[in-house]
C-alpha cells in the first residue's frame, strides 16, 4: 500500500524549491497510485458481490482522492517546474496546508492536502483488509506493518489534540498499541491472528478519522473569522495558479474556453463581525466553485489538444503495421494535421477535422486494396 508522501513547510512559511520539487514527484506517484489501487478495491467488491457493503467508504475515498488531485495539479502549475519567487513558495505553502473542501467529510470540514492524503491511506487499508486483499500466506504480517504505520500517524495526530483532551486521547492510543503488540506476540508463537486484526484495523482507522476530522472541527471552531480568511488566502494562490493555467490554454488551443478568473482581492478584506461574516463566506464559496469549474475546462481544452496528438500517431501506427503510411496522400494528410497541433494557438476545430481527414484517408486505402474490381475494370482488363 503507497503511503503519502511527508509535505514540506507549514502554513505560513514558503516552501523551498528543492523541497518542492521532490515532493511534487512523490505526490505525482502517490495519486496515481491510489487511483488504481482505488480501481482495483472496487472492482474487487464488485466481483465478490460486496459492493454495497463499501459503498460509503469508496464513495469517500475517491471524494478524497479527487480533491487532492486537483490540488496536486494546482501545484504543478505554481511550482511552474522551479521558477519560484518568494511569492510563488508562499502561494505553494498555501496550497499544501490551506483547507481543500469537497471532501466529502461534510460542510466545514475542509482538511490540509497532508490530512487528506492520511485519510486517504487509512480509508484504502480499511478496505484492503475488510475485503481481503491480502494473500492468506502473509496476510498477517502485512496487516501488522500497516497496522504499526497507522500507530505512527496516529501518534503524531494524538500530538495536535489540545490539552483539556490530549490525555484521554494518549489513552486511546495506548490501548491500541496494547491490542497490536498482543496480535504480533501471538503471530510471532505461530496463532492464527486474522480474527483479531480485522477489528482492529476496524477501530484504528475509526479513530485516525476521528482524530483527523476532530481536529479539522476544532479549526473552524476556532471561528469562522479564522477559517474565512484561510480559505481566501487558498483562492488567492488558486487564482494566481489558474491565470496561468488560462494564459496556458489560450496560447495553446483556440478557440479556448473563456472563463474570467474570480478576483478574490474584490471581495475586500475578511469581516470580523457576526453578522458579515457569513455572508462573506458564502461569496467565497462561490468564488471557490467558479475557480473549480474554470480549472476543469481549461484542463480539459489542454487534454483534448494533447488527445488529438496522440490519436494521430496511433492512425499513423495502424497505416504503418498495413504498409500504408508511405502513401501520399496519408504522408500530406499526416503533415498537415501535424502542423496544425503545432500552431500556437492551434485551431482545434481544423485539427479535429484534420485526424478524422487522415482516418478516413486511411479507412479510403483500406477499402481499395479489399474491394473487387468493378465490372467496367475487369472487361477493359480483358479487352487489352
């Protein structure tokens, strides 16, 4: 099971580039790693006709999974492959610590990229054992590592509490440290101890995501003033981030989509006051709605560029493994289209045109070389 990658900084410190960099990588990795084990949970509960007894879990597993994906892609667009500012690290440190909604978690209770990343881990090794992923052979030991990782996460999460409840919480850790070290005594005399982990791995991740959510709740309690301003400074990075991704898909593509990106600075400072600050998070939200739907489509512009590419050389593929590519009119045609991609911007509606040109170039040899000759063709051939 991939575990999420340590993050670098803390909220209100900028991040260094050479941290930046290695953490981007690894969380590249870690979301892409998820993604299929995710893929691989549900279709095994599906297959094992379990499906509706994951249901909730997957749907928030993958609500997590989403989340930090579109974070991790704004943070490639920041990061900007190292050019950074003084400005541009603050902006990363935002991005990391600041609270992401749309979790699934439930309204106020956004969490960090970290937090939801060790969710995200809990919640796949929940589902993992209650499933039963694991060969038989080395079930247990890989259960009891997973379960030892968790010990460690929840440790450090047992450190945030505040003091009025750290001691019960110390307390609770403690009793499921007693319960593991018992299931690895008796594994290590050779018991069956499959019984027993199951729970376990049951009440250890109940209480990560107790811990984790308690204390993104505590956060809000803080006051909404607190979590207001957090969640601007959040869409100020996230604005400068996709103004860059929208100047990206207007040199890129045309035409392109034609979002205005939401100046947060308009919205002016953060009230402090009862009665204002409601109302001025709830602007906010709608401005972190307009954000996402924006962000989606210019993403969307850039792939369908990348996708038209790439669906042109797999025609090429097929005419070469046929020995048509040589052919000019598909050689003229493949220029063309190739030529068009590189145009900046690139008219997506000629290039669209142009691959489906060469597919039916293509599809036009294909039918000459296995059709019969026509009547008109055999009798000329026979009169010569």
């Amino acid at each position: 099971m991939t575990a999420a990658p340590h993050a670098p900084g803390r909220i209100g410190h900028p991040v260094e580039a050479a941290q930046a960099m290695v953490y981007l990588r690894d969380l590249d990795e870690w979301v892409r790693a998820r993604r299929t084990q995710l893929d691989e949970i549900d279709a095994a509960a599906l297959a094992a006709g379990r499906g509706a007894e994951v249901v909730s879990d997957m749907t928030l597993s993958l609500a997590i999974w989403q989340a930090v994906a579109e974070r991790h892609q704004l943070l490639v667009v920041t990061f900007d492959g190292g050019r950074l500012g003084p400005l541009e690290a603050q902006r990363l440190a935002s991005l990391i610590w600041g609270r992401i909604d749309g979790t699934g978690l439930g309204e106020g209770r956004g969490v960090s990229l970290p937090e939801a990343c060790r969710l995200s881990d809990a919640l796949a090794c929940q589902l993992r054992a209650r499933l039963s992923l694991v060969a038989d052979a080395d079930a247990s030991a890989a259960r009891i590592k997973d379960l030892r990782a968790q010990l460690e996460r929840l440790r450090d999460q047992v450190a945030l509490e505040p003091a009025s409840t750290r001691a019960g919480a110390v307390t609770s850790w403690e009793k499921l440290r007693t319960r593991v070290d018992d299931a690895v005594a008796r594994a290590q005399r050779g018991a069956d101890v499959g019984g027993l982990l199951g729970p376990l791995e049951h009440d250890a991740t109940r209480y990560e995501r107790d811990l984790i959510v308690g204390n993104a709740q505590r956060r809000s309690a803080v006051g909404e003033v607190l979590a207001a301003r957090e969640l601007r400074t959040d869409l100020e990075a996230r604005e400068v981030a996709l103004a860059t991704l929208a100047a990206r898909c207007a040199a890129t593509v045309s035409p392109a989509p034609r979002y205005a990106v939401p100046d947060v600075e308009a919205l002016g400072p953060v009230p402090s006051t009862p009665t204002e600050i409601g109302p001025y998070r709830a602007r906010l939200e709608r401005v972190a709605q307009a954000l996402s739907m924006a962000q989606r489509e210019y993403a969307a512009a850039l792939d369908e560029h990348t996708s038209l590419g790439d669906l042109l050389e797999s025609y090429v593929a097929k005419a070469r493994a046929l020995g048509l590519a040589d052919e000019p009119d598909l050689v003229s045609s493949a220029e063309q289209t190739r030529a068009v991609l590189r145009r900046r911007p690139a008219p997506m509606r000629v290039a669209r045109q142009l691959v489906t040109t060469y597919q039916t170039w293509l599809d036009q040899l294909l039918a000459q070389r296995t059709d019969p000759p026509s009547p008109h063709t055999r009798t000329s051939q026979e009169s010569a």
